[in-house]
C-alpha cells in the first residue's frame, strides 16, 4: 500500500511516492510517530495495529529513534510504562556512549 497524499508531507527526505507501507515499516513508522498529528497517528494505527506498532517500540533500540518526549510519551502509551533514554544517549540510539568510553578528560557530569 502506497502512503496517502495527507502522510507524504512527513517523508520531504524520500520519495514518498515510492514507499511502500510493508517494505518500508522501518521507515514509515517511526517518522510518523515522532513527527506526525494526530490524524497521521490514526492512519499509522489503521494500517499496522496496536500490536504492531507495540512490538516495534519494544524492540531495542527502536524508541530511541524517537525525540525525548516523543520516545516517553509512546513508549508509555504503547508499553504502559514510559521510557526515559539516558541523558549521556541523547535519544539517538545511533550515538548511544556507554559513560565507561568516555575519555578521561571528558566532563564528570556526563559520566
């Protein structure tokens, strides 16, 4: 299933034209999640369930592609307990540092 012209606006960075809603999951579903309406939201929800959108955020990693509030207030509405990345990941599990790498001379309260 293509991406409807309301939800195209959110994918300025692809070809929203050319996604596809089951090859493109890993796509689609985060970006609508943090950066949708709640209109977009509702579409996300018609198109792959509550148990879908469940299992992607309970997997690793997965939240923290979402901005802080946005990873807190999904993971609490779809998981029932919010999840908070810690302040030394930044929310983006890409740059997630374990405080133990950190260079010594790197700032106390980051560790």
């Amino acid at each position: 299933m293509t991406l409807p012209d309301g939800i195209q606006r959110l994918f300025y960075r692809h070809h929203p034209e050319r996604l596809d809603t089951d090859r493109h999951a890993a796509i689609i579903i985060p970006t609508v999640l943090a950066d949708g309406s709640l209109a977009d939201w509702d579409w996300l929800f018609d198109v792959y369930g509550r148990g879908t959108l469940r299992e992607w955020i309970a997997q690793p990693g997965h939240a923290m592609e979402l901005p802080p509030p946005m990873e807190r207030f999904w993971t609490l509405v779809l998981l029932g307990t919010p999840h908070e990345t810690p302040r030394w990941a930044g929310g983006n599990a890409r740059r997630a540092v374990p405080p133990s790498a950190l260079p010594e001379w790197f700032p106390g309260e980051w560790r």
